[in-house]
C-alpha cells in the first residue's frame, strides 16, 4: 500500500531551526519530511492531502531535555512555595516517597499531555523515587508515552546516599547499588530504541551530588559506555551544591564530575549555572551538554546559566522545563520565552533573538539526547511538528509572526504532528478525556499531600 503524501502548504510563517528555506511549506511521507518547498513552489510528485497552514506559524516539534514528571502532583504546594532547593527538596522528599503506580501514572500523563499542548514532541523525564511499591516506575511511563504517541528519553534516575550517610535523601527513598545498576541495564535491554525515529529511548540518571554515592556514578558510566547509552545529572544548579562537593569530595562540582567518569559527550546536565570560565571550558571541549531550565531557576532563585559562553566552547544548549513543582507548568514553547528573557538580563537583547531561544528548544535540545533525526525541518527528518495560530487577542497588532510567537506569550498549539500522524488537532489531544484526567489527577494530588 503506498504512503500518504500530506502537504503543509504555505505557513504564515517557518522556523527550521536549520536556515533552510521552507516558506513554501513542507511534504511529508511515510512519518518523514520528504520535501521543503520555496515560496511558490509545488510538490514534485501530487499529494493526498492538503493542509492549508496560512494561519499557522510551523516549527519543529519542541523538545523538552529535563522534566520529573511526578511532580506535576505538588504544584503550588504551600510550605514549599518560597524555599531554595535545598530546603525545598527536604519538605518535599517524604511527600513524594509516598508516591504509587497509579498516581506516577497519573502525573506522567498530565506532565506529557501539558507539553504536548505546547508544541513538545519529543520529552526527556528524569525519574529517581523508586519506593516500596514503586519499583516498576520507568515501566509506568513507557505506557504513558505510548498511549499519547509521544517520543521520550526516560532516564533511570537513582538515589543510594540518605541522611544517614551524609546525603539529602532521607533513607525510606534510596536504593542500594546492585538494585540500581540490575534494574537499569533490565530497563536498557527491555526498551530502548537505536532506530530513526525511536519512540522509547533510556539513560541512566543518578540524581545529584548529593543524592548518590561516587561508587553509583562510577559504575552508571561504565554501564552506559557499555550498553551505549546517555548519561543525565543534575549539575552547579546551586552554591549550596557547590559546597556540598568541596566539604565531601574535596572537589568542585567539574572535577567532581571528571572523576567519577562522566566529562564527555555522551552526558548532559541540568541547570549547569555556577561554573567559572575554566569549567565552561573543560566542558566545552569534552562536548558535555547543558539543559537550560529558565522557569526553574528563577522560581527557585538559582541563578542564570551561562548558554551563550557554553556554546562558545562548543556544549550544546538545550531547554527544559523542569520538575512541576519547581515550575509548576510543562510548557515548552512558554519556556522558550523565558529563556529568551532571562538570557537577554545576561548578554542582552541583541544576541539573544527569538530564534535563538527556538534553537535551543529544537536542535540544541536533539543535540543533548544525541538524535539527529529530529529538532529540525529537513529532508528526510522526522516528521515532528507544531503549528501555532495567531488569532488571539494577545497577539493583535503582532507583525512579525515568528517573534510574536514568544513575545506576545503563545501558550498552546493548534496542531501537533508526530511521526506523521496528528496528535493534536484544534487545540485538543485527540482520543483523551481531558476534563477525565484532571479529575483524576486532582484527586491524587490532594490524597499524596494528605497521606
């Protein structure tokens, strides 16, 4: 049976994220773009459908590099509305312990759908609570990713230093090193995929500094050198880390990182805000990348991270939205506009563009996960979309479509297609009962706060 040709014809406007010319729009066959068309020009061969998009801005699909879905779960949650992290973490750590399978469902679910609405595509979550109970938790969101046809990174996140030894955890939700290393190579060779196009990809992802012994990180990079897989922390996000690693290791959190095995280009980091120009440029010339949470860290009050000098050194720049709780949104194309604003307070408006702040959001993000297939509009990409209307009062009077994307605060898309298939259509993921899910979801944040 031959595939169906789907024309995108003419867009009100285009970002590529590669400079390529595609105002003409785009052809799309078999899940992959097969054509980028000049303005007035046609399709080589005729198509089956047509999708006028002269109402429609066309990006690629969003990328989000660093998300904990459960979190979606303490939103706003009172004690904890104006902590740093540290303290933040420690109120939050025995709420979250009593996470359970269905209420991990139900936060992956709503965590996903937000940032499908947004414009995402393609989602990394970084997953580190396995409690009593729990011990299925990446297995829970593979079938949540399924069932939206999303693509995602799920990184096995791991804890194994408590309270007890000196670490933030407390002990209820740390696990022993033989359990982490069995269950992620288990989680590897069950699900991850190496083909273009992967929906399901896994990385191993001790949490912290803080969190986890120097034997766990040691032994997840020769894991992941050994089964080829990605490795994912989190990085300098705060001072207090900082001091963490100079009272425990004896080392800042760059040489701290060098030591265990992880400075290179199969690891990206989130936050990555406090490193001077030395770090920056070890990182930069071991190709190690850095997912940029903009939202996170100004609700947390931990700094701005250094995008523009990190690029400079060659690491890649990525975005994320972060944990809910520490955002309290998964909105990808909203933190894009963030980004572009707290960038702008560090290098200023003239080099920090809204296609900068887009490039970060599509093939810098790609570039983290180490996936070339998607992030960007070309032949023989896939074929990750997200089209936005302009037809709110909020973008009034708005001339250049692109820029009015950001800066006139689009918040949700009208159409996503993934792989070819449309996920969203008018605004609505197709198949879902929202107001079902919020119920639901609702519900199992008021019975975790209460437990």
């Amino acid at each position: 049976m031959p595939a169906i040709r789907i024309w995108l014809k003419n867009p009100l406007a285009v970002f590529t994220a590669n400079d390529l010319d595609a105002r003409g729009g785009l052809v799309v066959e078999d899940g992959v773009i097969v054509e980028l068309l000049t303005s007035g020009q046609s399709p080589a061969q005729p198509c089956d459908h047509v999708f006028d998009a002269r109402d429609h801005v066309l990006l690629p699909g969003l990328i989000n590099t660093h998300h904990h879905f459960y979190q979606t779960l303490t939103r706003a949650w009172a004690p904890v509305v104006n902590q740093p992290l540290f303290p933040w973490l420690k109120t939050l750590y025995p709420v979250w312990a009593r996470l359970t399978p269905e209420k991990l469902a139900v936060a992956s679910k709503v965590a996903l759908t937000e940032l499908l609405l947004s414009g995402c595509t393609t989602a990394a979550d970084h997953h580190y609570l396995f409690p009593d109970g729990l011990e299925q938790a990446i297995d829970v969101q593979v079938e949540c990713v399924r069932a939206l046809g999303m693509r995602a990174m799920l990184t096995r996140g791991s804890m194994s230093l408590g309270e007890a030894d000196g670490g933030l955890p407390p002990q209820q939700t740390v696990q022993q090193g033989q359990v982490i290393l069995e269950d992620s190579q288990r989680l590897i060779v069950r699900y991850h995929e190496r083909h273009e196009g992967a929906q399901i990809q896994i990385a191993l992802a001790p949490c912290s500094p803080f969190s986890v012994t120097t034997e766990i990180m040691t032994e997840s990079a020769a894991l992941a050198k050994k089964l080829d897989v990605r490795l994912h922390t989190h990085l300098a996000e705060t001072l207090d880390e900082e001091d963490f690693c100079l009272q425990r290791f004896g080392l800042r959190t760059v040489d701290y990182l060098d030591s265990v095995g992880w400075l290179g280009p199969r690891t990206w980091l989130a936050h990555g805000i406090h490193f001077n120009e030395q770090e920056i440029a070890r990182l930069g010339a071991a190709g190690t990348g850095i997912c940029h949470c903009p939202s996170s860290n100004m609700r947390l009050a931990s700094g701005i991270c250094p995008t523009l000098d990190l690029t400079a050194a060659g690491a890649p720049i990525g975005l994320g939205v972060d944990g809910s709780a520490s955002n309290d949104g998964s909105n990808m194309i909203l933190e894009a506009k963030q980004a572009l604003y707290l960038q702008r307070l560090r290098y200023g408006a003239e080099k920090i563009t809204p296609e900068v702040a887009l490039g970060w959001a599509t093939r810098g993000s790609a570039r983290l996960l180490g996936r070339s297939d998607i992030g960007e509009l070309a032949v023989g990409k896939q074929a990750d979309l997200a089209l936005f209307k302009l037809d709110e009062l909020r973008f009034s009077g708005s001339h250049d479509p692109l820029s009015a994307l950001l800066l006139c605060g689009a918040d949700r898309a009208d159409r996503v297609m993934i792989g070819g298939e449309w996920r969203v259509i008018d605004g609505q993921v197709q198949g879902l009962d929202l107001k079902g899910l919020i119920a639901d979801h609702r519900q199992a944040a008021a019975q975790l706060i209460r437990a």
